[in-house]
C-alpha cells in the first residue's frame, strides 16, 4: 500500500493557485477555456446526512469558493452506492461530473460477480479526501473490558455473541469478520439496513457489539450505555488516542479504515483530473475542514490521483483476499 500523503505536505508541494477563482486547464477534444466556467455536479451515491454527505458537502463548499462556480451535492442513493456510481461512469469526462468513491466500494469487486462497473477501468481517481476509524463498542452488560476479555468470553460461550453491522458485504461487517477470523472465535453477525439502525439495538441491548463510529458513538460511551474496546485501524485515533488499536490489544494484523475520496469518469483529461486534486488537497489543508472532519472522528488526508490509484488498487486486491478467507456472501 502507498503512503498516505498528508494534507499539511501534500498541499505544500502542489504549487496550487487560483486567479480570481479560476484556473486554466485544457480539456482534449475542446477549446482552450478557464475551467471550470460553469457549475460541477458532486454525486453522493449515499442518502443525504450520512457522514459521506458531510463531508462532500464540507469539500464542496470550498471548492465552490476557489472555483467561483458552484460544486452542487446531487445524492443519488441505492444499491449499495452502485446507482451513482454508475450514472458517474457513465457521465461526460468533461470534469463536470464527480462521485465520491467509499471503501466499501473496494468490497463490492470481491462480493458481486458482474458489478455494473469496474472501479478501475471506469474512473480516474483525483484524492483521498478522508480516513475514519471504527471502534470497537460493546454494549454495557457485556462483562469484556478489553480486547482479549471479549475474546475469551467468546470462546467460554461460543456462539452466544453477537455483532451487528450496516449490511452485508459492508465495512463493519468484513470487520466483524475477520475479528473472527484472526481472533478464531464464533461471533454471530446480524446485518441491519445502516449503521444508526445497528447502534439503535445495540444501544438497546438487543446485540452485544458492533464496529461503529466514533460520531454514532460517543454519547452513549460517555453516558455509559456502551464501551470502546479498541480502534481498528493500524495507529491509534487522534480523537480518542487513549484507545488502543485492535492488534495492539491482541489481534496482531488486523486493520480496517473507512475512507472516502474522488473519482471522475475515466477519460477525463489529466490536466483537468490533476487541477480537481490540487484543489480538493487545498481544501482539505484548511483549518476549518479539518475541524468539521474531527466532530465524527475523521482525518483529513490528500494523495495525488497516481497514489489515491495505487490505494484503490490495493485496497481492492486486500478485501477480496478478506472475502475469500471468510466466507463472506452478498446478500
């Protein structure tokens, strides 16, 4: 996997600047025009007020600043993030249209047999714009005050516990189970239709734990309704850095990361791709940015569109190893 370029570094090195709001790039196959001069429809192919619209709305906003156009969110819902998708790699490659890509998209390769479009061929990738965390969250009544507590109730109760996830094939759920997996424990998943309808029975103690975030989360920790175990990324989150992370608490290997970033439709011209991405790294450089992100436990991130590829790539190729190992079945 290719290092993550940090925004503060990234942004420093781009050379980015902007002419009372707009910038030159020639599109191939057009006449040499100020781009962008006219608005850029942003697709969000989750519901609006999830934490994906936060933050394209977050990015958008700036963008629209530094364009002196509009960056218009367009949500289009369903099917897992395939319907927007879709309509994005089937848009002009013109710049005008982008989609803001999820990790779980990274799944479906493994988890479908004929997707309705191919995450590499289709799109070019202009940023990472963000990296999230799960924790691990237990319900109150759950005896497990760490990570090798509740693996050890697990195993003296095989087939007791439960934990819930946002959907089959989803992130949480590929957490849970490869927790299972290098854990070697019997943990029973039961897949609900989001994350908020998880948390909600796992507030009411209908299932013992879940992988969720830190913004669903972190009310009920601090009412002591439910209890963080452990982070499941590789290193520790700034906004809960007294957590350890899961293979630091005993399960040596395990990491797993939301993110989300930019595509465009593939064949869109470089320059262009290349000026979307020094723009969205500026933007994600911005102080207030940064600070919105931390409210749901997210960091801002910037990569060039060569190494938010690389990610991609990588990331593809790491969940289907995790589907084949587990088992793990779309719905």
């Amino acid at each position: 996997m290719q290092p993550i370029v940090r925004i503060i570094v990234a942004a420093a090195g781009v050379g980015f600047a902007l002419g009372g709001g707009l910038a030159t790039a020639n599109a191939a196959g057009a006449q040499s025009a100020a781009y962008p001069d006219r608005p850029i429809r942003f697709i969000v192919p989750f519901v609006a007020g999830a934490g994906t619209d936060m933050t394209a709305r977050t990015v958008a906003q700036k963008l629209t600043e530094y364009f002196g156009h509009q960056v218009v969110v367009d949500n289009r819902p369903g099917a897992a993030g395939t319907i927007g998708m879709e309509l994005t790699a089937k848009s002009a490659p013109d710049g005008y249209t982008i989609v803001l890509v999820s990790a779980s998209h990274t799944v479906n390769p493994a988890l479908y047999k004929k997707p309705a479009y191919d995450l590499v061929r289709d799109f070019a990738p202009v940023s990472q714009m963000t990296a999230q965390p799960y924790c691990l969250t237990v319900h109150a009544s759950v005896p497990a005050k760490t990570v090798k507590e509740l693996i050890a109730l697990a195993k003296s109760k095989p087939g007791t516990l439960t934990y819930g996830s946002s959907g089959t094939g989803g992130l949480s759920h590929l957490a849970g189970a490869l927790f299972s997996l290098l854990a070697k424990i019997e943990w029973i998943h039961v897949p609900y239709k989001g994350g908020a309808a998880a948390i909600n029975d796992l507030l009411g103690g209908q299932i013992n734990s879940q992988f969720t975030t830190i913004i669903g989360t972190v009310q009920h920790v601090k009412a002591g309704r439910m209890r963080w175990l452990a982070i499941s990324t590789a290193r520790r989150s700034r906004a809960a850095p007294e957590l350890p992370t899961v293979a630091e608490a005993g399960v040596p290997g395990f990491d797993v990361g939301g993110w989300y970033g930019i595509l465009a439709p593939a064949k869109t011209p470089q320059p262009v791709v290349t000026f979307l991405s020094k723009a969205v790294i500026k933007a994600l450089a911005a102080p207030d940015v940064g600070d919105r992100f931390a409210i749901d436990g997210s960091e801002p991130v910037g990569r060039t569109p060569e190494d938010f590829s690389a990610h991609i790539k990588s990331e593809i190729a790491k969940w289907a190893k995790v589907v084949k190992e587990t088992g793990v079945r779309a719905e």
